[in-house]
C-alpha cells in the first residue's frame, strides 16, 4: 500500500512537472496570453536607466522595452535591477526579458541568449565639432584627459601617438571639469558620459573622433526560446529600418545610431 501511495504520488508529482514545463516552454505564447510584458531595466545608470523627477523610470532601456511591449500589443511590466541581479531575474523567470545595457561575452552566452544589438555602447576619444581627427596619427600633439586606471585609460595607453599627451585625473568629474574648461584638447571616455557633458555645458558638446572599444547592448532571453528571441531580433530590425531606434538612440545618447550596429 504505502509502495502504491508512492506510486501514485510519484505519477501525479511528474505529470504536474510536466504540464508546468509546457506551459512554460514557448515564453513568447505566455507573454501573449498574460498580456504583459515583464521587463528587468536599469534604474541608476542614467542616460540607460533613472528615475526621473516625478519618480518614474526613464531612459534609453525604458524607452526600447516600451517599443517591444507595444510591438507584441501587451502592457508592459518593468522591474528595477542592478548588474548583479539582472540575469538571475531573468533565468528565474522574474521577468521575461533583460534590457540593462546588457553587453555581450561568452561566460553570459552559456547562460543566457542576446538579441541583435539595439544601442551602442562604447569607449572612444572625443572633442569639439570642428576638432579634426581621422585617425590615431592626428592625436600627436594633442591633450587628452582621462580617469587614472580606467579601462579608456589603458586603451588609450595601447594606441596613442608617442607626441600624445595624456592627461589623466583620479575620478570622472575631474576628467570632464579639465575638458569642459579647456585644459585638455580632447577626452576619452564613454559614450554615456558623454551625454552628461552635452547637458552640463552646451557649447562644448564632444563629437566622437575615434573608437577604442566597442561593446554594444544587447536584450538578454532565456536559453531554449527561439520564437521570442526571433520576434525581439524581428521588432529591432523593423526599429532600425523605420528610424524608431534612431530617434531614441537621438534623445537619450544626443548621437545617431550607428550604421554598423
């Protein structure tokens, strides 16, 4: 009898399992009959991810999990996350989809999928508009500030002309204060910071002059979901070809999105 019950137990045990792995197999036909798409976004790593000054999120990841939800017709859900929790969510099953400036490597590829790129995301030297740099033979000469120790630091160090002079400062700040007020020529930094250049001080806005690393965002999926990962990948290519990524990648990055992305 008790050999029975266990049986029993066993059998029903096994036949929940595997209606929850089914009803969870396709996440694209979940998110569909939940109606709501359920989003981890950044919420400290402005111009990606903020709170605003009416306390709601906002920023480029905000703005391209909107795009997507509206695209599959469902609400759209956002949980804030950090780069520590982010693919935990995710694999979890707390959300359906990361948009965290996501960047893409192996160790995360044996965890998680990524989508085709939807912004950029990368390191470079930068300077004024009328700041004429094609190439890394034309910083011989010029001034460029950089934070101490940071990976645009060691970057710059690699490629840098020997007539170079490589100005570098113990935090951010620092580093775009000596741009900003014309100690330097140029800066090398990040795309983002950039931005926050562009806000602080208008009439020195930096235009990027040469890339020194690339590394794009990516919109993480659980592993085993092609037909979402392809209607993602699908709604990005569409968001690329009718300009709407553009116009985010405008307001939030003040730069267009690149043609190689």
């Amino acid at each position: 009898m008790r050999r029975t019950h266990r049986n029993l137990l066993a059998t029903l045990f096994a036949a929940l399992t595997l209606g929850a792995t089914s009803a969870n197999a396709d996440a694209l036909q979940d998110i569909g009959a939940a109606g709501t798409l359920k989003v981890a976004v950044p919420q400290d790593f402005p111009p990606f991810g903020s709170v605003g000054p009416d306390l709601q999120p906002r920023g480029l990841d905000i703005d391209t999990a909107q795009l997507l939800a509206d695209k599959l017709a469902v609400k759209l859900e956002l949980t804030p996350v950090n780069s520590t929790n982010r693919i935990p969510f995710l694999t979890t099953g707390k959300v359906d989809l990361v948009i965290s400036s996501l960047g893409k490597n192996a160790e995360r590829e044996a965890v998680i999928d990524f989508s085709s790129p939807y912004a950029p995301f990368y390191l470079g030297v930068f300077g004024p508009e009328d700041a004429s740099i094609a190439s890394l033979d034309d910083l011989d000469g010029k001034t460029i500030s950089v934070t101490r120790g940071s990976i645009e630091d060691i970057e710059l160090s690699n490629v840098a002309p020997k007539g170079a002079t490589i100005k570098r400062f113990e935090d951010n700040n620092s580093t775009i204060a000596a741009y900003l007020s014309g100690q330097v020529d140029l800066i090398a930094s990040g795309n983002v910071v950039m931005v926050a250049i562009s806000e602080k001080n208008p009439k020195r806005v930096p235009s990027m002059k040469l890339k020194l690393k690339d590394s794009p965002v990516y919109v993480g999926v659980n592993k085993n979901q092609a037909a979402l990962l392809d209607k993602v990948n699908a709604i990005i290519a569409a968001a690329k070809a009718d300009g709407s990524l553009d116009a985010i990648s405008q307001k939030w990055l003040k730069q267009p999105l690149p043609a190689d992305l």
